[in-house]
C-alpha cells in the first residue's frame, strides 16, 4: 500500500507534523470509523486540509469548514486552445471585469435561481426571522461570484489534443461562511449571528449528533450551502462560454469541503472531507494545481487500496508556504506589505514563464508555495486515474491586496 498509518491515521504522500496532529486530536474524538491523511494535507482550522474523517452517527461543522461545498467545475469547449490564443490577453480583460472576483462583492446584475425556494430555507426560519432574511439576501446578492484567496477562474490547453477547458474554484461564499459560524455558534450556546471568539487552530472538532435537532438542521443547512456552491459555479462557467461563444461538451463538478453519508467497511458512515475528493469507481474529479503547473481530470479506480481512503483523494497541490511567509504581513493604514519570501516580479517570471496570462493574485498564490501537482498525484497512483491534463493558459483571481479574513 501506498499510505502509512501513524497513531491510527491513514496518511499519503509525506507527513506533515502539524496536519498530522490535528488529524490525531481528531481521531480521538466522537465516534470516529477512520481519519485519514490526502498526499496534499497541511494544516487546517481544527480538521487539517487534505484531512477525511469518517464518523458514525456524527458531523462535524469545523471539519466541513467555513467554505462549505467548496470546489472545482471543470468543462471542455467545442473550441480548440489555438482559436483564442490571438486574442487572450483581451478575453482574460473581459473576464477581469464581467466576473466578481474579492471578498464581499456582489454582481452587478440580479441573479434569480430556483434555490431560492427550496424548502430548506425553512432550517434559517427555525433559528430567527432575522437570521433568515440576513442570510437570504446575502445569498441572493453572491451568487455567482467567485471571491479571493485561493479562488479562481482558469482557461486551459488539454495537453495532447490542444482541447480548450474552462475552470472554476470556489464555494458558498459568505451565506456558507455565515451558515458555519452560526452552527458553530449555537453549538457552543451563543447566538447564531454573535461573532464566534478567536479559537484555536488546534482545537478538538466540534461535533453534532445527525440524530439530533441541531444536528439535522446543520446537515440540511449544509447541503443547502451545497447546492448553492454548484449553482454558484454552474453561473460562473455560464458567463465563461457565453464570453468565448462557444458550448460545453463535457463537465466534471465536485465539492471539496463537505460531509456525505457513504457506506465504507460494512457500516453507515457520514464522511467529512476537508480540502479532499471524492475518488468512488468510476467518479470523475477535477484537481487543480498551482498556476504554475498542470490540472487534471481524474476517475477513481476500483483498487483494494482506493477503497481504503475511503473512497477519497488530493483535491490540489497543497500548501507549503503560509500566506504570510510568501507575501509577507500586510499593513493595512500603510497599505503595504515586509518580510515576504516571493516577491511579485519573481511571480510574474514564473507564470509568464509557463505560458499564463495573468490578472489579478498575489505572491501568496505564486506557484512557489504549492508542491507540484504531479507529486501528490503518484501518491494516489493506486486510487485514481489521470484522464486528461490541463496546462493553464488564462488564469483570473482577486486582486493582490484584497482584503479577506477568511484566506485558507
């Protein structure tokens, strides 16, 4: 086997001694069937990123995280890479300003959708009128834009066809955030919409009954932000072809930070993944690497070894540089920044570099502090398999001194 267990956890690729820590203090507490280590793990709130623990009869909402249904849709055009490459630097310009990129935009058109009348709306009601409203509008107001951190929209080139794919990263934005926080809240008995107090990074998981009220209502509230996150994505890759005028002919879509209720080893298992995808036979995923380096389309293989992760795989490169060694500490009076280790001429070299016409990022997101994708990949050799490779051309993220508390 490819993995090593250490202090009952399931790890790939390299041990990283803080994420290993946290996935130890998480598998000591609650009903616990497996945590488990993705070859891209690194530290987390509470639940290490690359971090899968399956519960029985349990969620956690700091292991889901604050982003909840965070992930990738990648689709393949009708069009070749070599049609736009003329015209790259004016479509990456266009989609700068179309698309909402940075931490509490909002679009500038009214985006309708179906969601807003699911009846799980009505979990929002149960906690407050105020609550519902508050989270409603903002849901109404975000959806479809894409936020900051480590969020994007990419152009690629399919190595071997010359194929031109479109991609996106990002979650339920701050209905999710909100949403987290509040469960969070009420669970340690504060008001849903009090802010939470600064806790630790290491703190044990906090944990609720699914056969709870508070537990049920989390995990419908959760799926919720779910549905919301693909609408949000499913928006985005809409504007995207309608600015290339072309079609889709082929999709893959994934969360990334969420919980589901999987059978593994002969029992009902509620399977929170943070910064980790879902590798069953068959199931397609997106991977994103830096945007320095290669993206894939994977599938998960039917192997003694995948069914052992749990059915779970790397959902990226992973961090190995914090935001604050590689760009530094922002100043935000001065509006500058001392004591980064990348510096934005060194970034701007590499990426041009690679072929990638840039807007908007910052050092902290430079292909410097990611491993390369194709490292974590060979650690999953066993679980998955690569179906297609993507060599980013276009990549469009927040700008670099965009101000957001919630950055990974």
């Amino acid at each position: 086997m490819a993995y090593q267990t250490i202090h009952g956890v399931r790890v790939w690729g390299n041990p990283d001694a803080g994420a290993l820590a946290q996935a130890k203090t998480c598998a000591e507490h609650g009903n616990v069937v497996q945590t488990l280590l993705m070859a891209d793990h690194h530290k987390g709130y509470s639940q290490p990123i690359g971090g899968v623990v399956a519960y029985d009869g349990q969620i956690s909402p700091s292991g889901v995280g604050y982003d909840i249904g965070c992930g990738n849709k990648a689709v393949r055009t009708k069009l070749m890479a070599s049609d736009i490459k003329s015209q790259l630097s004016a479509i990456m310009n266009q989609i700068a300003r179309k698309i909402s990129f940075g931490v509490g935009r909002v679009n500038s058109e009214k985006v309708d959708h179906e969601l807003f009348d699911d009846p799980d709306w009505s979990v929002y009601a149960t906690v407050g009128r105020q609550e519902h409203d508050k989270l409603k509008a903002l849901a109404r107001e975000q959806l479809g834009t894409v936020g900051s951190g480590n969020h994007y929209v990419d152009l690629f080139e399919e190595i071997g066809t010359g194929r031109l794919w479109i991609g996106n990263h990002f979650g339920s934005r701050g209905f999710g955030h909100k949403t987290a926080s509040g469960f969070l809240n009420l669970a340690a008995g504060r008001e849903f919409l009090a802010n939470a107090p600064g806790e630790s990074m290491d703190q044990p998981p906090v944990l609720l009954d699914l056969g709870s009220e508070l537990g049920d209502m989390y995990y419908r509230a959760m799926k919720l932000a779910g549905r919301y996150a693909y609408a949000g994505r499913d928006y985005v890759i809409a504007q995207l072809l309608a600015i290339l005028g072309t079609e889709a002919d082929f999709e893959v879509h994934n969360h990334h930070n969420y919980a589901w209720r999987e059978r593994h080893e002969g029992k009902e298992t509620i399977v929170v993944r943070k910064g980790a995808t879902p590798s069953a036979p068959g199931q397609l995923g997106f991977i994103g690497g830096s945007m320095g380096d290669i993206s894939v389309i994977v599938q998960g293989k039917d192997t003694i070894e995948n069914r052992e992760s749990f059915y779970s795989t790397v959902h990226g490169a992973g961090r190995i540089m914090s935001r604050t060694q590689a760009a530094g500490k922002m100043n935000w009076k001065t509006r500058t920044r001392s004591g980064g280790l990348i510096s934005a001429e060194q970034m701007d070299k590499a990426v041009r570099d690679f072929g990638v016409e840039l807007r908007g990022a910052g050092t902290d997101e430079s292909p410097f502090v990611y491993r390369k994708l194709q490292e974590v990949l060979d650690a999953h050799a066993e679980t998955i398999e690569v179906l297609h490779v993507l060599k980013p051309i276009g990549v469009c993220m927040a700008g670099a001194d965009e101000f957001d508390p919630y950055k990974d």
